[in-house]
C-alpha cells in the first residue's frame, strides 16, 4: 500500500510538471504572437487628425493620389 502512494505522488508531481509546462509554452506562444503597435500608424494618424480618405476610409495627410477626400 506504501509502494501505491510513492507512485501516486510521483504520477500526480509529474501531471502538474506537465501542466505548468504546457501552461508556460502557451503562454509564451501568445505573447510573442503579441501586436504591441497598430498595423499601418491608424493610432497616430487619426491622433494627428489629417484629412478623411474615403477610399480607404483612414485619416491621412492628404497625399494619396488614389484616394479622395470629399464625400461625393
């Protein structure tokens, strides 16, 4: 019966080893896949102000030779 709960601990030390492994990984998976900066500038630009492209329906400088900046 001694033999039965040395082998249960170890089993059960091991199952918790093996959780708190896999719980890092994912962990470290998600954070690293992590965007710390908004894709294109959107923070920035629409901070800055800037005229509203209607093509791409962002704030902008003015520039986008495609784009157009009055409601039609």
């Amino acid at each position: 019966m001694k033999k039965f709960f040395k082998h249960l601990v170890k089993a059960l030390l091991a199952a918790i080893r093996f959780a708190m492994v896999f719980l890092s990984e994912a962990v470290r998976l998600l954070a690293s896949s992590a965007q710390t900066k908004p894709a294109d500038d959107e923070l920035n630009n629409s901070f800055r102000g800037g005229a509203m492209n209607h093509r791409t329906g962002k704030f902008d400088d003015g520039s986008d030779p495609a784009g157009w900046y009055e409601r039609d």
